[in-house]
C-alpha cells in the first residue's frame, strides 16, 4: 500500500498547475499550489504517509463535520434539523440565493456556509473562547496532537474578508434561524474553519468516522455511533460542494472538502484517508487531491457503492 500511495501522489501531481488556490482569502492565498500529499490510517492504528503529508494547513470546511458532531452532542437530532436541513444542494457551498427563496429560511444541509454558521450558533458555551475550546479537545482527543491550535493568520484574513459569510448569518438571524449573538457565532466559526491540521492528520480523524466514532487504534468511543452515521451521510451526499454527487460516483466514499486544500475520507470499516493539494477546481475541491482518490479508490476496490 505505501508504494501504492507514493505512485498516486507522484501521479495526481501533474494536475497541481490546473488548479487555482483559494485567493478570496488572501491568506490562503499565499499556499504553494504545487504541493500535494496523502496519508492513510487503517484501523488497526498504522498509518501510512506520502508526499506533503506533513504540511499544516487548515481545515476550512472540513471543520463543519465536527461543528456538527459537538451540535448533536449537545442538543439532538431533533433541535438540530428543525433549524438545519438534510438535503443537498445543487447550488455553491456560499450561495444565498435558496435560502431567500425557500420557506422556513432553513439551510438545506450544515455543510453549506449558511448551514455551518447555524450550527455554530447551537454549540453550547458561555463564550467563543469555551466553545472553541470545546471543538479542539475533540480534535485533540481523535487526532492524537495535544498541540492543534487555530492559525491566527488565516483566522484574521477571514474575518477580514468574510462578507457575504456576515450576509448569510444575518439573514439567518433576521429569519428566527440563528440563535444568539451575529458576531460572537461568525468569530466562532472563523476560528474553528482556522483549526491548522495535516493530511496525516485528517487520516486519523477519517478513521474515527470509519471506525464509527471510535479511536481506531484503543477502541475508545469519542462521538456516539449514530451521530458519526450522520456525519457520514452528509459526507456523501453534500461532503464535497456541489461536486458531491460526481464524487460519490467516481470515489464512492465519505468525504468533506475545505478550500484550504484539504480533503477527509472515511472508508466505513476499513481506514481514514487524509489529501492536501491548495489547487483548486472550479468547485473549490482539491483538483490534485480528487484525481489521487479516484486513483486509489480503483486500485483498492474503495466504493462503498
């Protein structure tokens, strides 16, 4: 497998110059779009690495996934979809333009901007200083790294920058969507899309969901198993913006995208598959990082369709 790995990263490199990196936040913009890497965790604990594996960048929205995971913690099914929907959507992960037309002013799913803003608001905390804290204990816990922290930069550059971001959350909050304080809820969520990780780490959080919430490795139960079964279904079905369903055909495994670069897949009993390539397509998924996986999903027999 590890020869297998260095052989798809060597060859999804070509695909590096056809992509362009996220410069709409213009710290993002500063990433090498020639890097590539890929790590896999299998869930007996071994992992495996190639490439920039070890390169941090941050997860952007990758993080919704785990915004998600403390939200059902936290309130239910129930609390969390009267407010969020379930469906995909056909439109970009920052449109407005559904959410005005539709009625209730939900979002259609907590992988879309608007989404993800609202289940920030519904994460439990007396600040944004224990909510976040609260996200990266987690994230510490499955990834093994005590160390992982909020890169200040790109959390700054966001801010910044983050207007239509700030469109969407007031909309939301006008609509009877969003709970509590506008700008505590968006600093939030610019600090937890901020969270610096590497592709061997997004390895170690893919195998959590593939081993349904559990440690792979000591078996220790982080996220019940349903509210990992959940965080799947959504990977599949809105994981990788309006790409997904193209994805699952053409991979056919649980995955979530951020447009730092990142890539997270979970491949139901059998590993956690972490991708870093900042080149982009014009869907905002690592153009690089899909061709690896379509790679590797062919040759290990991957689809879990």
């Amino acid at each position: 497998m590890q020869s297998q790995l260095e052989a798809a990263v060597e060859q999804a490199a070509r695909f590096t110059g056809e992509g362009k990196v996220a410069a709409y936040i213009p710290e993002l913009a500063k990433q090498d779009k020639n890097r590539l890497g890929a790590s896999v965790c299998l869930l007996d604990g071994t992992l495996l690495t190639a490439g920039d594996a070890h390169v941090p960048f941050t997860l952007q929205s990758i993080s919704k996934i785990f915004s998600l995971m403390v939200a059902l913690c936290d309130h239910g099914q129930r609390y969390v979809f009267e407010r969020v929907g379930k469906e995909p959507t056909g439109d970009p992960f920052n449109s407005i333009v559904k959410l005005e037309l539709i009625k209730p002013h939900k979002p259609l799913n907590p992988m879309i901007n608007a989404g993800a803003i609202a289940v920030a608001g519904m994460i439990a905390g007396a600040s944004v200083e224990e909510r976040l804290a609260r996200m990266l204990r987690l994230l510490r816990k499955m990834t093994g790294n005590p160390d992982l922290s909020v890169n200040e930069a790109v959390y700054r550059s966001e801010q910044e920058t983050a207007n239509r971001n700030r469109a969407l959350a007031y909309f939301l909050k006008d609509s009877g969507i969003l709970e509590g304080d506008v700008e505590e809820t968006l600093d939030f969520y610019f600090r937890h899309c901020a969270i610096e990780t590497t592709a061997a780490e997004l390895a170690r959080l893919g195998a959590v969901l593939a081993a349904d919430g559990c440690d792979p490795a000591s078996g220790e139960r982080f996220i019940p198993r349903e509210v990992a079964r959940i965080c799947k279904t959504f990977m599949v079905t809105c994981g990788m913006y309006n790409a997904s369903g193209a994805f699952a055909i053409d991979v056919g495994v649980p995955a979530k995208s951020g447009v730092a670069g990142g890539i997270m897949a979970a491949v139901p009993n059998r590993m956690g598959i972490g991708v870093y390539g900042p080149a982009l397509d014009d869907k905002g998924n690592s153009l690089a990082g899909v061709k690896l996986l379509e790679t590797i999903s062919t040759e290990w027999n991957l689809s879990i369709f």
